[in-house]
C-alpha cells in the first residue's frame, strides 16, 4: 500500500459517530485533497458503534478499527508465575501512572512495545493470571487505598490497564506515514506517543475539547461507580470516591504522555491553550487555529432567513449528558409559559445513549411539553436552520462548537452556556470583534430559568433579532471561514513533511 501523507488516529468520532470533532475530521480531510490519509479509529466496545456513518473521501488510503476493551480467544486460567524481568518493566509503567506529574519517558514506551502483550514478555494472560501479577496488585492495593473494597480496586485495575495491551498492539501494526496527527489525548494520544517512538516522525496533536477535563466531567456523573461514605460524614466536600480518582490520574497521565511527545500542539481557543499548558503541555509547542466553516454551503439558509423570528428554538447535537439536554427542556418549559405559541426542536442523533434519551422524554411528557418540544433526528442543518428562530446549546462543556458558526452563517441568532469559546462566539474575541456586536446571549450551566428569559428577550424584540443576526454573519465571514483554517494546517503539514 501506498504510504500516507498524514496517519489519523481517531477515538470514538470519525468516521462511526456525526457531528462535532467528525464533522471537523471530515472537513480537514477533503479540503486539503493533496494530502493523502491513514485512518486509525479506536473505540471501547464494538455494541457501541454502528456502521460509518461517512463516506470515506478519495484521499483516504485506508481504515483499521479497533475496540480496545474486547479481548476475545484468551486462554482458560491457569497457575502461572510470570517473567520477573517483564513485571520489572510493568512495575516501572504503574509507577509512573500513580505519579502524574512525570509522563511516560521514550525509553519507557520502547519497553512497552518491545515488552507488553510479547510472549517473551509479559503477556496479557500474565497480567491477569500471574502469581507476579497478584502480587504486584496487591502490593498497590495496600499502598493507595487499604481502606477501600479490595474487589472494587481489582476490577479498576483490570479495567484501567487491559486497553494498554491493545493500543500497544496496535502501535507495532500501523503501517508508516510521513506524520503522525492524534485528534485527542486519551487513548488516541498515547498511540500517538507510541507509534511516534515506533516509527520516528513527527507528532500533531489537536484538541477540541480537553479530553481529561470531560473525562472527568463523565466519571463525576458516572452511575457504575459507587460513591461509599460513612453514614456520619455529613460534609458537603466529601472527598472523591477512589475508583473515580484513579481512572482520573489514569487519562491525566494519557493526556500528559501525549502532550510530552507530541511535536506541536493546537487548541481551539485561549482558554483551551491555557488548560493544555496546565494540564502539562509545553507552552512553546502550542498554538490557536480556529474551526472555519464553508460559508457558500450555507448561503441558502441565509437567503430563506424569513423577516421576522420564528417562534422556534433549536438544539442541534448529540442527545448525551454533556449536552444537557434536560436544562433545555426546562428552559422552553419556562418560557412557554409566557409564550404558549414556543417550540423547541432537538435535533441531532439519539442513539448514542437511549438512557439518556428516554430520561429526557419522561422529562417533557412529566411537564406537558408533548406538543411543544419534538425529537427530530438527523436532519440536513442547511434546511433546518431557516425554521429555527434561535439555535440554542446548553451544554456543561464545549469546545468550539461548529453549530454555532453554522447557526451564525444563516442568520440565526445564538444562546449558549458559558463554555469553551462560546462566548467569544457570540460577543467577539477581541475590541475589533466585540465592535460588530453581540449575535445572541450566553447564559449559565444548567440555568433554565435564565435560558427561558434569553429566549423571550431574543423572540419578543423582532428588530434586536435582526441585529444580532447580521452581527453574527458578519462575524463568521471575517473570523471564522474555514480556509483560513485549511491554510494553517496545510502550513503545519508542510512544515513538518
């Protein structure tokens, strides 16, 4: 096979999940067409993702998939003392886990490629079976949480340390490219690091939202680890579960081991630059490229954009926690109460959480909302955004959403909670940005109530409506077309071929 330009390693978007970082992965690779690309997706389980959802572009060489927590054709159990000189190596790799302020050095990623999963050296079976490997478990066990159910902490450390085994796999398998370019930390950003120390080219890291910081967001929520407190601890600062705490020390050190390795680091935004530099990545390696969006495609949209608000408000997105979609539900729950003739349309994809989603239709037939709020599905955003009156988002984190770019491009006004770059969106980044005016309101996270009154200030006030619809277009235009983006990263491309 023909070598790639550019070997992308994709988890849990591209090319099986829409939207979001997809719709961005798509669009970086049929706009620099004279690139070629290699595609490396990994996910947890295969239930989990259904068929590609995107039509691989012609400048795509090829695809690997691989579902990282699934070990199928293991042998049945059996006593086994393992190799002192390959647990020496894992020893060395747990250390460094359970001490984040260091990442993975080179020398200790060359032992795990040379080391882990090898028959000669410490196989998977060895991990789970080993007398080396129960001693090691135990020794940890009393060392960091003696006070904590020893089944509970043998099960996370199975569960934490397993994917290693298949990133490691994976890494001595992908065939060479010219660059290396991880589109997250976590998982996908360690094999970055690994296939780097492997193959010896260079490594692109971009992030659109910090993967550690919503890992964390998820494992706060997360309902299959128990919180257990004694019954008198009555303080409202209760200190973090340890399971919690140790899948958290477990993606910072990911995310630190990537950003060490990596040879240049871009963010969406200032506030993610800053994160990144705190959460350990080297300041002089990063930089800002902003999402851009083709502005003609939407041309359409801006044109029907009828001459007074439709009494419509839009959440376009996946129908998943960190949308919070119930605060949305709420918040037209509130507003209908001033306004009865309000809708609320949620667009997006619903099968990623059919929890979460059925939560959410308990949640607008317990407030009579059946008539008022729909679930549309997948629709063409192109089509969809001259009905909206308002595209709204309230999620408890973002990046750069493209939704809003998209919203802006067609003349619609945005409201959206204050995360990631959103209100850099709607007010402007800097005094020349903020001279055009605002497009829309930024409210708070899981505020309905708020929400409810941006709605009706942004409806009620036809001629305000309008001037934020022109102050968004004429942002997007100036800032936010996507060949500028195209530029940079063809500039970084070349620079590092």
């Amino acid at each position: 096979m023909q070598q790639a330009d550019i070997c992308l390693l994709l988890e849990g978007t591209y090319p099986y999940v829409r939207g979001g970082v997809s719709s961005w992965v798509h669009q970086l690779i049929t706009g620099l067409p004279h690139y070629t690309f290699y595609l490396v997706f990994v996910g947890g389980t295969k239930e989990s993702y259904g068929e590609q959802r995107y039509t691989l572009p012609d400048n795509v060489l090829g695809l690997e998939t691989h579902f990282i927590m699934q070990h199928d054709q293991l042998t049945p159990p059996r006593a086994r003392e393992g190799k002192a000189k390959a647990f020496g190596m894992w020893q060395q790799v747990l250390a460094r886990f359970n001490r984040v302020d260091q990442a993975l050095n080179a020398e200790q990623l060359q032992l795990m490629l040379n080391q882990l999963g090898q028959r000669r050296g410490l196989t998977y079976e060895d991990f789970l079976y080993s007398e080396f490997s129960w001693h090691i478990l135990v020794d940890l066990y009393l060392q960091q949480s003696p006070d904590q159910s020893f089944v509970d902490f043998f099960w996370t450390f199975r569960n934490i340390y397993t994917p290693l085994f298949s990133l490691v796999k994976i890494a001595r398998q992908v065939p060479p490219a010219r660059i290396l370019h991880s589109i997250s930390t976590g998982y996908a950003g360690f094999l970055g690091a690994l296939l780097k120390q492997r193959l010896q080219v260079p490594y692109l890291l971009s992030e659109h939202g910090i993967y550690t910081k919503e890992r964390k967001i998820d494992l706060t929520q997360a309902s299959w680890i128990q919180d257990r407190h004694f019954v008198l601890d009555t303080s409202i600062h209760k200190k973090m579960e340890q399971t919690r705490q140790t899948w958290i020390s477990f993606f910072e050190q990911l995310g630190k081991t990537a950003y060490q390795h990596a040879n240049h680091i871009t963010a969406l935004y200032q506030g993610n630059r800053e994160r990144q530099i705190a959460d350990g990545a080297p300041a002089e390696k990063t930089e800002i490229i902003v999402n851009g969006i083709n502005l003609s495609r939407f041309a359409p949209a801006l044109q029907q954009r009828p001459t007074s608000p439709p009494k419509v408000v839009g959440l376009i997105g996946r129908v998943v926690p960190i949308k919070d979609i119930k605060t949305f539900i709420r918040a037209i729950r509130v507003a209908v109460n001033s306004d009865p003739t309000l809708q609320g349309w949620i667009i997006g994809p619903t099968d990623e959480d059919p929890n979460y989603v059925k939560e959410c239709e308990l949640l607008i037939n317990s407030l009579s909302l059946n008539e008022q709020v729909k679930f549309l599905g997948m629709q063409n955003v192109v089509e969809i955004l001259p009905k909206l009156g308002i595209c709204m988002l309230t999620s408890i984190s973002e990046a750069q959403p493209l939704v809003l770019l998209e919203a802006m491009a067609a003349g619609v006004p945005c409201i959206a909670t204050d995360v990631g770059s959103c209100r850099d969106i709607i007010e402007g980044m800097q005094e020349e940005d903020q001279a055009l005016g605002r497009c829309g309101y930024v409210i708070g996270i899981a505020d309905p109530n708020q929400g409810s009154q941006a709605i009706l200030q942004t409806l009620g006030d036809t001629q305000n409506w309008h001037r934020m619809s022109e102050a968004g277009y004429t942002r997007v235009s100036r800032y936010y077309q996507e060949q500028i983006m195209f530029t940079r990263f063809n500039q970084l491309y070349e620079s590092y071929i």
